[in-house]
C-alpha cells in the first residue's frame, strides 16, 4: 500500500488524477505525431495539453 496518498484530500486526488490523464494524452499524442499528416495541429495540441498539465500541477502545489 502506497502511503502517499494516504492523507490527501478528495480535491487533491481529483486533480492528481485529472494530472496522469493528462500526461497519458500527451503521451499518446506524441507516440502518433510521426504518423500524422496534420504535424503542426498536432504539435499545437500537445503544446496546449503541456501548457494544462503545467496549470494543474501548479495549482496542485497550492491546495
């Protein structure tokens, strides 16, 4: 058992998960960039998902 989540809120853990969804989209985004023809849209949302994922652990560090 993982401690570390042990006295976290509910907030907190809502927006740890929302975190690792996140980093798992721009995971998948970058694994599929090489196979898109729309490479800059592409790069456009995956710079956008890091700007979101930049936000969320911000706030995280704040609650």
């Amino acid at each position: 058992m993982s401690y570390g989540n042990l006295f976290l809120s509910q907030q907190e853990k809502k927006l740890l998960k929302i975190i690792k969804e996140y980093k798992e989209t721009k995971k998948a985004l970058e694994f599929g960039l090489d196979w898109l023809n729309e490479k800059d849209y592409a790069k456009g949302n995956l710079d956008l998902v890091n700007v979101i994922i930049a936000d969320l652990e911000k706030l995280s560090k704040e609650v």
